[in-house]
C-alpha cells in the first residue's frame, strides 16, 4: 500500500508540475490583465519610436502585455501582424496604418472576433470595424502650417505688386491626416492667395499633385529639385514651403543649399516649418534655417491611448469624444483630439527641453 502511495504521490506532482507549465506557457501571451496589440507603420522615423514606447511602456505600467510590432511601411507585413495578433487572441487592437484604406479584411475579422480597434493617430478608413479614433486635431495642426507661412514671410505685408513666391507640399495621399494638415493649411493661405500676394510658379496646388507618397523624404527632394530646375531661374526666387513634415522640411532644404540658396546674395533659404518636432530639425531650427515645426507632443497621445485602452478594458464608457469630425468613409469614428504647439526659435526651450520632449544634449546644446 505504501508503495501505491508513493506512486500516485509521484502522478499528482506530476501532473502538478505539467499544470504549472501549462499555465506559465499560457501566462506568456496574457499575463496580467490581458494581452494588447500595437502596430505602428515604422521604426525607420524618429516618432514611429516615441510612439510606441510611448504606449507600450503606459500600458506596461499598468500590468498589460504588449506585443508591440513595426511594419517598415510593408502593407503586407502589417496585414500579417494583425491577423497574427487576432490569432493570439489580444484584448484590443491599437493601429497606426501605412495605408488607411488597406486593412479591411483585418478589421473584419478583429470585430467577429469582438476585438475593439483603436486607429492611432492615422484614420483607418472605409471601415464600420473602426471603434475609436485617437490622434491631433489634424485640420488645426495644417492651420498651424499656414500660420508658419503667414507669420514667417509676414504675409499681412505683403501686396500683389511684389507676392510672395512659395511651392507647397502634401502628405502621403493614402494617408487621411494629410487631408485635413491640407485643408487646414490652404483655409488659412487661400486669402493671400485671393488677394494676389500669395504665388506658385510652378502652378502646382491641388492635393493629388503635392502629394508625398508614403512620406518620402527622397521623393520630396526630387520633386523639389525639379522645381527649382524648372521654374526657378532669372530673377525668381522661392521665398517659402509649405511643408508637412519635418525630413520633407529638411530635404527641400538640401536640394535649394544644392542651387545656391542660403549661400548667394539675394538668395536666403527659403522659409520652411514642418511637422513632429524632430531633433534634425530643431537643430535646424536652432541653426537658423528651418524656420518652423509642428510639435505633437506623442507622450500626450501615448498616454490619452493608453487612458482608453484601460477605459475600455475596464468595460467603461469614454466620454468627452469627439462624435461629428472624423467620417471614414463608412461611419463617425469617435475621436480624442489633442493641441499641437507651433515651436520656433523663440519657444524650443518652454516647448522643447523644458517639458523633456527633447533633451539640451540631445540638441547638442
């Protein structure tokens, strides 16, 4: 009988031990209060970064697994991140697309699977399967663009018997931020341009002609090359950019210093903003040649997802959304909008190193 004993002793230890296995394998995917999927488009850009350290080190902090992926602007590999990701069963899904419109299917299969989807930043389009929009007031943040121009080539001043020479650029076409940054941007100019002091030699101003594919900072340079190449010789001179973001603002740059500008009498650097407060470009601004940024401050919009994601985890309701400006084609997405701060020479050090968003020794300051 002590034998016996001894044998079913030994079975239910080990069956024990087989159970705790079982478990810690399980605990892998869903320890602690559940298990999040994060998809950012890429880790080739500085924000990109921030971004999702942002979140995922909120969530962290809370007790949620993150399974944090970049896509390296591949559709195709985003779409196998978030199929693989429905398949470990995550509890919601925060997505910040390359293409807006190409996720359907995935969102399909995220909302039979009752998984709640929060579009981050980008507006996932075409879509019922969208839960949550969290992002910036985009159509604030390209009136910002505008003001940058306004401001810096001191456009109220300015009359049609001498306008203002400017060349404009958009964002990705596929992505529908880089509307509302247009639309924002162009309400503001169009006066100027009404009034005849506001010009575009090369003619070029309806989106789909300035648009930047997927952001491409190269792309942009050529572009701006081909400007210069094309309409800029004699005695005209580009004043201005309309740019929607920083490595754009910073590639027009290169390829005008290529021409001459910044370095021929009567000549200056064209004015340039931007957008996402890089540390290139606020060393730029520092250095005195980009003029302007647009800083979205992606610890605010880490945090504002991560106080939704919990929200939502919680079975709670949000509240305080936005529930009449973010149409995807397919329904009002509910939207937490954010400020951006329009940061120049004169604020880096309030906006910038103050509020730790960057570092002086990250400025080589």
């Amino acid at each position: 009988m002590k034998r016996v004993k001894r044998i079913l002793m030994t079975v239910l230890v080990l069956c024990a031990a087989a159970g705790a296995v079982f478990a810690g394998g399980s605990s892998q995917s869903t320890a602690g209060k559940g298990l999040i999927g994060v998809v950012m488009p890429t880790r080739s850009e500085e924000r990109w970064i921030k971004d999702g350290n942002a979140v995922k080190e909120g969530l962290e902090k809370l007790g949620y697994t993150v399974d944090l992926q970049y896509s390296d602007d591949d559709i195709a590999t985003q779409t196998r991140q978030i199929d693989d990701m429905i398949t470990k069963g995550v509890k919601i899904l925060v997505i910040a697309s390359i293409d807006g419109s190409a996720l359907s299917n995935q969102l399909a299969n995220a909302a039979a699977a009752k998984i709640p989807v929060i579009s981050y930043d980008r507006l996932l389009m075409q879509s019922p399967n969208v839960d949550y929009y969290v992002s910036f007031d985009n159509y604030k943040v390209g009136g910002q663009m505008g003001d940058i121009l306004i401001t810096g080539l001191k456009l109220d001043q300015a009359v049609a018997a001498k306008p203002v020479i400017v060349e404009l650029f958009a964002g990705s076409p596929d992505d529908n931020n880089s509307v509302g940054f247009y639309q924002g941007a162009m309400d503001k100019l169009k006066p100027y341009f009404d009034r005849g002091v506001l010009k575009v030699p090369s003619g070029q101003i309806d989106r789909a002609v300035i648009g930047t594919l997927r952001w491409d900072a190269a792309e942009a340079q050529k572009r701006m090359e081909n400007l210069l190449s094309a309409y800029y010789s004699g005695d005209v001179v580009l004043n201005g950019i309309l740019s929607p973001y920083d490595p754009i603002s910073l590639s027009c740059l290169e390829a005008c210093k290529a021409v001459g500008y910044g370095s021929t009498p009567g000549k200056p650097l064209p004015l340039v903003g931007g957008q996402d407060c890089i540390v290139a470009s606020v060393k730029s601004i520092l250095a005195g040649e980009q003029y302007a940024t647009v800083l979205k401050d992606t610890r605010s919009l880490g945090a504002a997802t991560v106080t939704l994601v919990d929200t939502l985890m919680q079975g709670k309701t949000p509240t305080g959304l936005d529930t009449k400006s973010y149409h995807n084609g397919a329904k009002i997405v509910p939207s937490l909008l954010l400020d951006s701060v329009i940061v120049t020479k004169d604020n880096v050090q309030k906006d910038v190193i103050d509020t730790g968003y960057h570092t002086a020794a990250e400025l080589g300051l």
